[in-house]
C-alpha cells in the first residue's frame, strides 16, 4: 500500500503531501503552506513567534539510505527574544536549493541559498569517499545585527579538499574594515587550514590585522596523535601590548602538560575583542604537568590595578602549586591581594598561605574585607573519596564586635553532602553551635545562647543593633521544603533609630515549625507602649501568599513628640 495524498489543517499548521509514499519508497511533493511558529514555544522554552513555509519535492528509498530533496521556501517574522537571531531572521528570509544522500558515504549540495535582510549563505558541491569538493560562502552585511558594539562587513568562505577518507579544510573569516567597542578594526582576517578531519584532525591557524591602530597577529597548529593525544602547539597571540604564547597537549586520561606565558602591558588592548572594558597589568607564566597521575598547575602572576565587567584587583601576587584542582586539590605557595572589590564585597587586603602538611594542606588566611578582620586556619586533605576540612581556628572582627571559634570543627563534603561535626562559635558571654547534614537533604541543629545582636555589624556597620538572641532550631527533610521547628528569644532588642523615637526595648518571643513549604510562628512582643502585642499564622519560604494576624494595643503616646 503507498500513500498518494494527505493534507493536514490546524490553527497553527497547514500542510499537504501529494504523491506515492510507501514502505520502499518516497516520490512526492510535500507543501507547507503556513507553520505558526508559536506553535513551538512550549518545545522551545521560550515564545516564538513569525511564519514558516516551504515547498520540497521528495525522491528517496523507504529506508532513506538514497534521497534527492530540492526545497524552496522561508519565514517572516520571525521572534525568539534572543537579540542576534531577531536581527537577522526578523525580516523575511528565503531559502532553496537541493540535497542528496548515496548511502552513507555520499553527500550532495547543489545551489544551496539562504537570503536574509543583510545576511547571505550558499553552499555547493559533494562529500564522498572518492571525491569532496564543497564550498560554501557567507556575507554579514553589518556585525551590528548580531551585537551592537560591533559594526562592520564580516565575509567568510570554506571548502573542502581531497575525500572523506582524508578530508580537508581551508577557511577564511575577514572583516575589512569595522569597530569594536567603538575602536578600530582595520583588515581583520582569521585563516584556518584543516587536514585529515575524519581521522586524526590536524589543522593551522593565523591571524593579522589591526584593531584600535595596533598590530593583531597570531598563529599556532592543532594536531591529533596516534595515541589520542591532543596539542596545541606553537600558540602565538599579540594584539597591542598583550602577548601569549606556549604550547599544550591534553592526553587521553584527561590530563594537561605544558606552558603558557601571558605578558599584558594594558589589558585595555584586549576590551575590543572581548567586548567589555578591561584595564590593568598582567604577567603569568602557568606550568601544566602530572604527579603520580594527578593534573598538577604551577602559577606565578603579578597583575596591578586590574578591572573587568565592574570588578577590580588593585593588585595581585600569585605563586602557588595546586595538584588535583579538579578533585581534592593540594596547594603550595602564597596568594597575596590587595584592594579587591567584586561581587559586592570590599577586600582591602588578603593574604593566603598554603603548606603541605600531615598528607593534605595546611591553610592560613589573613584578611580585611568590608572593614571587618578575618583570620582563620585549618587543614584540607582527602578523606577516602571525600574532601575533609579541619577548620582549626577563625575568628572575625569590626569595632566593638567579634566572633571566634572556640574548637576545632571538621567539615566533609562527599556525594553532595556537607558534614558538620559541631560548629561553635563564642562571643562576649554568647555562642552559638551548628552540627549535622546539608545537602539535597538537611539535617541540622542549631543553638544559640545569649548571642549578641550587635554582630550584625560585622555583615553590616553602622546599623547599631542592640540586645541578645538565645534558641534552638531543628530542620530536616529536602533542601526545597523543610520540615522542623524553632524557638528563638530577644532580649532588651534596641537601635539607635529605634530608641531616639522612644520605641523600646523590646522582648520577643517566637515558636513555630517548617512544613509544606511554609513556616508557622506564634510570636509575641512586649516592650514600652506595646501590651499583649502578638503575631501569629504562617508565612512561605517562598513564593506564595502570607497569612498572619497581629493582635494587640499600642499606646497612642508613642506618637507624641519627644
């Protein structure tokens, strides 16, 4: 039996096929008159919206071993939220040419053409085990369609030489004249040439030009060995006053040998091509190598008023060893920082020290971030197939506030899971311990005794809290929704806001349990002008709506002016 018509008709879709289609073969044409894009939103995970169409005439056996497909159609409209794909299928978009497959060690393309508003791709030729000749070309009318700081013709060409039993390459992606970040590229032209693609790939690459009025060069070659063994070698960049160099090859065991020299005069030279300011000096020199089957990285760098993307390192000493960064890594050497600001956090100065010792690594930090003095050391070593960390002493300090530990704790992380073996940290008569699991799964204790609530002037100075905090918590069950129950008090609760408006001290109590998803409390606050003041129902622990009552009298006297 051969299907010789069919036609499908949905809001989003219509189609026709009219022919002979069957187990042993296919001889049609198929028309797809209308594809509502937004049809495929769910698919993509994101709305899409615009037209498709398109018309194909179809020759091949039923196990499409041999098949001829010549097609001509297009799309308009076409929105995904993603910027360079907007830009450059928005607009109506025309595609037509011809596709064949002879088994599976034969390709054809014949009169490939893709037209889009400022973007052209044609394609032609053949792919075989005795012959490959295809080539294909492609035009970008303005580089801004893709990101709007750049600009500029970008044109490429690539074709393929010799047969697929040993395939080869040359390509070549210019863009003669344009900006980047608002700078200068002059004759920019990148060169690749490929041999032995489907066997052991190989290939050399160069690139010259200038961008921002400055030379940019480079060169190195790729190689496959017999052993699968991959190198990189002879790699050579220079744009201005950055130059990196070396060479490096990646075994089959995953494991890295070789050198990388970067020497940076103003990294400002690279902001062009990495597309977001960048300023500072830098030199590294990066040693790769193995010990006892371990990828072992030896780095020395000096970098000096470095910043990127909002952050900045007002200068930085490295020289360290690390052995198996990727699983439990052993450290040796000395990481000095200064005048660090990134993600929020204001570090004026910090200093690590690594040693090996008793088989694993001893470490000792020393810092002042945020205004606040950091001071902490301990042991990182491997513990069977987990990573185990003693941490021996930590104290932290801001003014009148201090925290310290006042044991050792051990820490492990193995599957996931972070073990705490009785974290206790003392302060001016209070303290507060932690032990259990977290992961996935929780399974923690908490205690808190007479903790002062001026501590959160190490997280945030000048806000002046006053009193104490004492209670318990327990919480178990999936990260996402815990269960458990807690029961906190304050004491004599006071800001310098607070008491300036005749507003305490305040006393508070509050009991409740983590359930579902949310958290239930039973809370109540005594303390000048309140009387019987009580908060009570639940709250989520994310999204969703709250539920609570307060209940209670205010003297109206607090109003009065002071």
């Amino acid at each position: 039996p051969a299907l010789t018509r069919a036609q499908i008709t949905l809001p989003a879709l219509t189609t026709r096929f009219a022919g002979a289609a069957s187990a042993h073969a296919i001889d049609g044409t198929l028309n797809l008159q209308k594809l509502n894009l937004a049809a495929l939103s769910p698919l993509a995970g994101r709305p899409l919206s615009g037209i498709a169409s398109l018309d194909a005439k179809v020759n091949a056996s039923g196990d499409l071993s041999k098949v001829d497909v010549s097609v001509t159609g297009g799309t308009e409209g076409v929105a995904t939220g993603i910027a360079a794909v907007d830009g450059l299928f928005g607009g109506a978009t025309t595609l037509k040419g011809a596709l064949a497959r002879d088994g599976a060690e034969a390709v054809r393309v014949t009169g490939l053409n893709l037209q889009a508003p400022g973007l052209s791709i044609t394609a032609d030729g053949t792919l075989s085990r005795a012959t490959a000749d295809l080539a294909a070309k492609f035009a970008l009318a303005d580089l801004a369609k893709l990101d709007p700081r750049v600009t500029g013709v970008l044109e490429g060409d690539a074709a393929f030489k010799g047969s697929l039993d040993d395939l080869g390459l040359t390509a070549r992606l210019s863009l003669p004249a344009g900006t980047a970040m608002k700078q200068k590229v002059e004759n920019l032209v990148l060169t690749l040439d490929g041999r032995d693609l489907t066997g052991q790939p190989a290939a050399d690459f160069t690139l010259d030009g200038r961008v921002a009025g400055k030379p940019a060069t480079g060169s190195g070659a790729f190689a496959t060995l017999a052993d699968g063994v991959r190198q990189v070698k002879a790699l050579m960049l220079s744009i201005g006053s950055v130059a990196a160099n070396g060479d490096v090859s990646l075994a089959a065991d995953g494991l890295v040998t070789g050198a990388l020299k970067v020497a940076a005069g103003d990294l400002n030279d690279l902001s062009p091509l990495a597309l977001t300011e960048l300023a500072g000096k830098l030199d590294a020199d990066i040693r790769l190598d193995a010990e006892n089957g371990k990828q072992r990285v030896a780095v020395k760098a000096d970098a000096d008023k470095i910043a990127a993307a909002g952050q900045k390192v007002g200068r930085a000493r490295i020289d360290a060893t690390v052995v198996d960064p990727a699983g439990v890594p052993r450290l040796d050497g000395t990481v000095a920082l200064e005048a660090v600001q990134a993600g929020g956090t204001d570090i004026s100065k910090a200093n690590l020290v690594a040693k090996p010792k008793d088989g694993g690594t001893s470490l000792t930090l020393n810092a002042l971030a945020n205004g606040a003095t950091i001071a902490t050391a301990g042991l990182l070593k491997q513990q069977e197939k987990a990573i185990a960390f003693r941490l021996d002493t930590l104290s932290l300090s801001r003014g009148n506030a201090s925290l310290a530990s006042s044991a050792p704790t051990n820490f492990v992380w193995a599957d996931g899971v972070l073990s705490i073996d009785r974290l206790a940290l003392a302060t001016r008569g209070g303290g507060a311990t932690v032990s259990g699991k977290a992961g996935e799964t929780l399974d923690l204790n908490v205690d808190l005794r007479a903790l002062p609530l001026s501590l959160a002037d190490l997280a945030a100075p000048g806000l002046g809290l006053s009193g104490t905090l004492s209670g318990t918590a327990r919480v178990e069950g999936p990260a996402a929704t815990p269960n458990g129950t807690y029961s906190l008090t304050l004491t004599r609760v006071s800001t310098p806001d607070l008491a300036a408006n005749g507003v305490g001290p305040l006393d508070l109590r509050a009991d409740g349990r983590l359930s579902g998803g949310r958290v239930t409390t039973n809370t109540s606050i005594s303390g000048r002008h309140l009387s019987g003041f009580t908060i009570t129902g639940s709250a989520p622990l994310g999204a969703g709506n709250l539920d609570l009552a307060m209940r209670g009298a205010l003297d109206l006297a607090l109003v009065n002016p002071a």
